[in-house]
C-alpha cells in the first residue's frame, strides 16, 4: 500500500497522455492538482478514495528527468480486459513494450499482468 507515488517527466503533456490512456481503462480518474508553489503536475486516484495517488511532476530541481533503474509502479485492475485495453493504449501513446499481457504465475495464482510498459517522457 502506498500515498502516492511521483515519477519525474521533461514533457509533462506527453505524459499526462500517456498516463491517463493506461489508467483509465483500469478506473482510475484525473484530479485537478491545486498550485502551491512547486512545479506542475497532474494526478490520478482511485474514483472510491482518495489515497492512493499516482503523480507526474516536473522535477522540482529543474534538472533533467531520468528513470529510476529498477523502479517500478503498479496499478490495480479489474480484469483482465482491462489490462490489454490499458497496455494497447500505453502502446499507442507513446509507451514502450517490455513483455506482452500473460499470466505471471511465478507472482501468485491468477496474477495476470505485463512485465512493463513506461514512458521515456
């Protein structure tokens, strides 16, 4: 379980595309994120309560983004349906693939998942 998870991005406008074409097919929502002096962001939430979130922030240094070697983050969805809806659009958003939707038994029973999808932006 977590509060919220915040990823950097250089082009926070891709990433807001890209973000919400994977999490909304797996029911999560856009929220409004209110200024308050740092660098822009956008957020998503669960439409049922208000933590956890997941953001996507400018960096608040100003420097470069860069990915996190071996971070990782992982959403909840309801079905499997939901997961090749949300990998499809990741795709056609700009995601790049790292393992088609399987089952990943080695998880757990019935976990089904991809190994990655993420966003060089």
């Amino acid at each position: 379980m977590f509060s919220h998870i915040t990823v950097g991005t250089n082009d926070l406008l891709k990433s807001e595309c890209f973000y919400s074409s994977i999490l909304l097919p797996l029911g999560y929502i856009r929220r409004e994120v209110t200024p308050d002096g740092g660098p822009k962001a956008c957020c998503w939430l669960s439409k049922e309560a208000a933590l956890p979130r997941f953001y996507v922030y400018e960096p608040f240094n100003k420097q470069v983004a860069t990915p996190g070697n071996g971070a990782m983050v992982s959403f909840l969805a309801p079905d499997i349906v939901s997961i090749k809806k949300s990998y499809a659009a990741g795709l056609q958003n700009g995601g790049v693939d790292d393992g088609d939707p399987d089952e990943r038994a080695h998880y757990g029973v019935g976990y089904y998942g991809v190994w990655s999808i993420y966003s060089r932006s």
